[in-house]
C-alpha cells in the first residue's frame, strides 16, 4: 500500500502510526527494520525526515501461526455467534501476550475457549483482538473469529460508527451536565509509558462526557468515544482537571475511597454486524468494585 506524506518533517514511523490502518508506532518501526517500508522506492528508515509528496510504500507480512499456550479460564462471554464474541473482561485481566504477561492474558483464555476459531489479522500476539481496553479497565472487549468480521468491525472502529460507552468516577465537581473534550494524544515526551494531550506526533481525539451524579467530591460520568486512542478517558479526564479515581497514573499518586487502579468501566459496545448488518446493541451492568465505590460515596453525601 503507498500512501503520500503531507506534514514536512514528520518522522517515517510517526507518518506511518498515524496514516496507516492498525498500525501502532512500535509496529511500524519494526516493519521498517525489516525492511517492508520505502521512501520514493529506496529502504526507509525510522528516523527519516519527510517531504510533502514523498511516497511511502509499506507491505503488512502475513499473520504468523499462533503460538500462544492456551490457558483455561473463566470468561465472561455475553454476545456470540459465528463471526464474533463479546466478552465482559474483568478489572486485572491482560489483553494481550506481553512482556511480564505470556499465558494470563485474556488472548490466552481465548486459545483454550476457540481453538483456531479466531481471526489473524492481528498476528501471532493478538489472535482476534479487533480493540482494546486497559489491564485495569473492566467491560466490554469485541472479539473477532474471522477475517471478515476483523475487517469491518475494524472499519467501524476507524470511522467512529461502533459505539463505545464507559462509566467513571472521577475526581472533582462539573459545572456542566455535559461535555466534549477534544484534544490530540501522543505519547508523553518524556515517560513513554505515558500518553498525553500534545500537538506534535499524535492523533486526533474525541471524548463526549455526560454527569450520571454528583458526589461530595466526585462525579460519576458517562463517557462517549468518538475516537479510540490509548488512555483516551484516562488522559482526557486528566487533561481537563477530573482525573479517574484510582488512577494513580493520570491522576493522584495515592489510592482514594479503596481504589488504587482507575475506577472506569466499558458499559455498552454497539456496532453493526459485519455479515448481515443487523444493529448490535452489548450491555455489561456495573461490576462490584464500582458498586462498592459508589456505595461509598452515596454514604459520603
């Protein structure tokens, strides 16, 4: 696929991590150390300075076999037929194979539950997997069982047409009932762990918000994707003066109310499906560490 550079100056991995479909900025750093990337027909490299017009061709290698081990587990599957499967993922759980986390991911549980009955689209590391959600984020997770579904459950994801919706508690009082927060996020210039609102090298990003209930302290909101960059509710609430309870990354450093990861839940997923179009509407009810905080806090009133 060649695509066509706009922004001079712009890095070749961040030109690709933000023009090229699924494609992360460590994933195009390392199709361009194998040598899958060109710049106007020679062998590119990470670090190339753009020109406006300069032709970028890139080659996705097909998915390697998956050698995962699989692992038994508990999973929470509250949507499947032959294309998909939706699961409720608990708070704690890993997506995806990683370092520190090879086989208690939930793409480990997935192996044992599917089988080969997974899409490959993403690779050998994240059979399936059509989005994320973080390790301490609970909720809604869709999973893909072949490459049509990943295809266009992707494709829906890329033009904003599946809905994604979160609950939070976070810190602070709204003046307004409602919101929209749009703000570009990159990776923090200085702790690359971190995400954070900045201009240069980063996406565009769009949170719509809503106040569920206020709280001595606290709110609890509804949150809209309309985009689905890394941390996106995390770092929006922060960038905006509400941090996520419990988020001792974006947010205070120490825990508060019993919560020291963030207090955010993946509510609803609705897309449409991606064999006979038919609207699919997901709900996942508020898990106990939620129910608990807000017991909490209707106490504190």
């Amino acid at each position: 696929m060649t695509l066509y550079a706009d922004i001079p100056g712009e890095r070749l991995d961040a030109f690709l991590a933000r023009c090229a479909d699924n494609l992360s900025r460590s994933a195009a750093q390392k199709l361009i150390e194998e040598g899958a990337v060109t710049r106007n027909g020679k062998p590119g490299k990470k670090n190339d300075k753009l020109n406006p017009g300069d032709a970028i061709t890139y080659e996705i290698p097909e998915p390697k076999s998956v050698d995962i081990q699989a692992t038994e587990m508990a999973l929470d599957i509250v949507y499947e037929d032959e294309d998909l499967l939706v699961i409720n993922k608990p708070k704690g759980l890993v997506v995806h194979p990683a370092a520190g986390h090879q086989d208690d991911t939930l793409v480990n549980g997935l192996l044992y539950a599917l089988g080969d009955d997974l899409s490959g689209i993403n690779g050998e590391l994240r059979p399936g997997i059509v989005h994320r959600i973080d390790k301490d984020t609970s909720g809604l997770l869709a999973v893909a069982k072949n490459d049509l579904a990943h295809t266009m459950l992707a494709s829906q994801l890329k033009d904003h047409s599946m809905a994604r919706t979160y609950e939070a508690i976070v810190v602070g009082s709204f003046r307004e009932d409602s919101g929209t927060v749009d703000a570009p996020i990159g990776r923090h210039p200085s702790d690359r762990k971190k995400m954070c609102v900045i201009e240069r090298n980063s996406k565009p990003a769009v949170t719509h918000w809503e106040v569920v209930k206020r709280y001595r302290g606290y709110t609890h909101i509804r949150c809209k994707l309309e985009t689905g960059r890394t941390h996106q509710i995390r770092v929006h609430m922060a960038h905006i003066g509400h941090p996520i309870l419990g988020d001792t990354v974006y947010g205070r450093k120490k825990p508060e109310l019993g919560q020291d990861s963030q207090c955010l839940h993946a509510g609803a997923l609705c897309f449409t499906h991606p064999r006979d179009g038919r609207p699919v509407m997901v709900f996942a009810e508020l898990p106990q560490y939620f129910k608990d905080v807000i017991a909490k806090l209707e106490k504190m009133n």
